[in-house]
C-alpha cells in the first residue's frame, strides 16, 4: 500500500520541465493511495473500468479530473459521461456517436481522444490511418457535444526501442497530419503516449501527455478469479 512519493515527484518534476501533463493511472488502487497523491497537488488520475471510476468519483474530491483511458463498451458510456475529464480510447465512430447521444443529455461537450493502433499486437485496439481518415473527414457533423482533443495510441510491448520510437514516431506524424485541420469540434492539441515503461522515450518523440501507473502506485492489485 502507498505510493513512490520519490518516483512521482521525479517523474512530474520531468514532466513539467518538458511541459506535459502526468496522468497517474490508479487502476486498481484504493482511494487512500490516490488520496495520498492528491495531497502531494496532483489532481489528474486515469481509470480502465467504469465501475470502479464511478465508485471512486463518488469518494473523491470533487475537483480532480478523471479521465478513462480504458476500452470503453458503449452500454457503459452513460455512466461516466455526468463526470468524466477526457476520455482517451476512442476506436470507432459508433462509439463516438453514442459519447455524444449521453453528453447531450447532460448538456456537456465531452472531450475526447482518438486511439490509433499503433503496435504489432493483436490485443491492443485502435483506428488505422484510414478509419482516421474517415472520421476527421466526414465522421463528426452534427456532433454538437463532443470534442476530439488530441490522439492516443500504444506501442508494442517490447524491449526493443527502435521498435517503440518508430511506433510513436507513425503516432506523431498522423498527428502533425492532422493538427491544423480545426473546426467546431475537432482540435489536435493532446498527443497521448507513453506508460510506466516507455514514458520518457514518448516524450523524446514528441508526447505531451503520458500514462503512469505501477512506477507511482507500484504493482498492479488485481482479484485472483
């Protein structure tokens, strides 16, 4: 129990000195362990499961920005949509349809991220540059509540770093793509990448938000099935 305070302060010291915003991922952790965070001044923390983001959002001070970063069903968008900051793994535009069918019955423009595929892993989900396509191009018309802030991906799980930096490398050039293209409810300011083990190499590429759990909250506490 308890987090890495020394690990933290280290990685949000880095993460402000190259100007992008820390999302410490609390999956799986108790709220004493995020509280404990929120006394240090960090207010934004990264869920995967609705149910547990909606049991802690009822606990947890108001002010902290929740955002979802999990895969996300679309039977489960209405119960994060009241609440959520942002929400990172957007893969489809069905999904994004329905974001926006809940966002308006809570009068809310929901910011959002798209995820694209960008690992040679089957387990991993995303957009592939086409789908991008698509959407920027004729998917968002008539969504009036949400927002598409930025893009998301995940890099294979390896240790070979050419394979990450190239991988992030696709991510980032899709988004020079596609940044001045602004309209009502699209604006790439957000690019999203990087976790506990490859956070600093997606920042050398050019990320300007990144996703850190285990390296602040320690190993993952999941129920044995």
């Amino acid at each position: 129990m308890g987090i890495h305070k020394e690990l933290f302060l280290e990685i949000e010291s880095t993460c402000k000195t190259k100007v992008v915003q820390l999302v410490a991922v609390s999956k799986t952790k108790p709220v004493e362990d995020i509280m404990e965070l929120y006394a240090l001044g960090h207010r934004d923390f990264g869920e995967n499961y609705v149910q547990e983001l909606v049991d802690k959002q009822a606990q947890l001070p108001a002010d902290i920005r929740w955002h979802f970063i999990g895969h996300l069903q679309s039977n489960k968008v209405k119960y994060i949509i009241p609440f959520v900051h942002l929400i990172h793994g957007v893969d489809s535009l069905s999904l994004l349809k329905e974001i926006n069918k809940q966002a308006s019955k809570h009068n809310r423009v929901v910011d959002c991220l798209l995820q694209l595929h960008i690992a040679q892993e089957e387990t991993k989900f995303g957009l592939d540059k086409d789908e991008l396509r698509d959407i920027l191009d004729n998917g968002l018309v008539g969504l009036e509540n949400i927002k598409i802030c930025g893009l998301m991906g995940m890099a294979t799980f390896t240790n070979d770093v050419a394979k990450v930096r190239a991988e992030y490398q696709f991510l980032r050039s899709l988004f020079l793509q596609y940044e001045n293209r602004i309209t009502k409810n699209c604006r790439l300011q957000i690019l999203s990448m990087g976790m506990s083990a490859d956070y600093k190499i997606a920042i050398e590429e050019g990320s300007n938000m990144v996703r850190v759990g285990s390296l602040i909250f320690g190993e993952r506490d999941y129920p044995k099935k």
